[in-house]
C-alpha cells in the first residue's frame, strides 16, 4: 500500500536483498502498489520515484471494491481500469519468462 508502513517494509525487503548479494533480484522487481489505503502524511509522487529508481517498474493497482473484500479475485468482477492494471502487471512479469 502507499502508505507509511507499506512503503516503508517495502523499501526495506529491496534493502535486503541488494544487502545479501541479491542486488540483481531488487533491481529486477516489480513493484505493486495497492491503492485500497492511502495515507495522507506520504507524498504519492515521492514513493513512485523511489521505487521507479530502484527497480524495473512500478503498477498502481487502483482502488477496488472487488480486491477491498481481500478474497479470490475474479477478473469479471473488476473495474476496468483495475482490469488494465492487472493486464499490464501480468505482461511485465511475463516479459522475464526464460531468461
């Protein structure tokens, strides 16, 4: 989530991984973040650029009542622009397969 603590565990799971020899993997990453939560003490701007700086892309999943409830996720049940960000998460991750 963009929000102090979601950012912030983030951010420190990169960390982790450039600090034990995986700087590779952080670099590699794609962050998700999910806009169910917002806080309104973190800059939404600064938290895109520091992620975009530290690895491969960054997907907003925006806000969705269907992802909300935290259960299976049906795609029919998806906004459209939620629906979208999905697809393009799944095509950044599909871009690494057999590499």
């Amino acid at each position: 989530a963009p929000t102090v603590d979601g950012a912030g565990r983030a951010s420190k799971t990169l960390d982790w991984l450039v600090a034990h020899g995986y700087g590779e993997l952080a670099a590699n990453a794609v962050v998700v973040l999910s806009c169910d939560r917002r806080s309104t003490e973190i800059d939404q701007t600064k938290i895109r650029e520091h992620f975009t700086a530290r690895c491969r892309a960054l997907i907003e999943l925006p806000h969705d009542p269907h992802l909300a409830t935290g259960g299976r996720v049906e795609l029919a049940r998806l906004r459209p622009r939620t629906l979208d960000a999905c697809y393009e998460l799944a095509a950044l991750i599909a871009d690494n397969f057999g590499t």
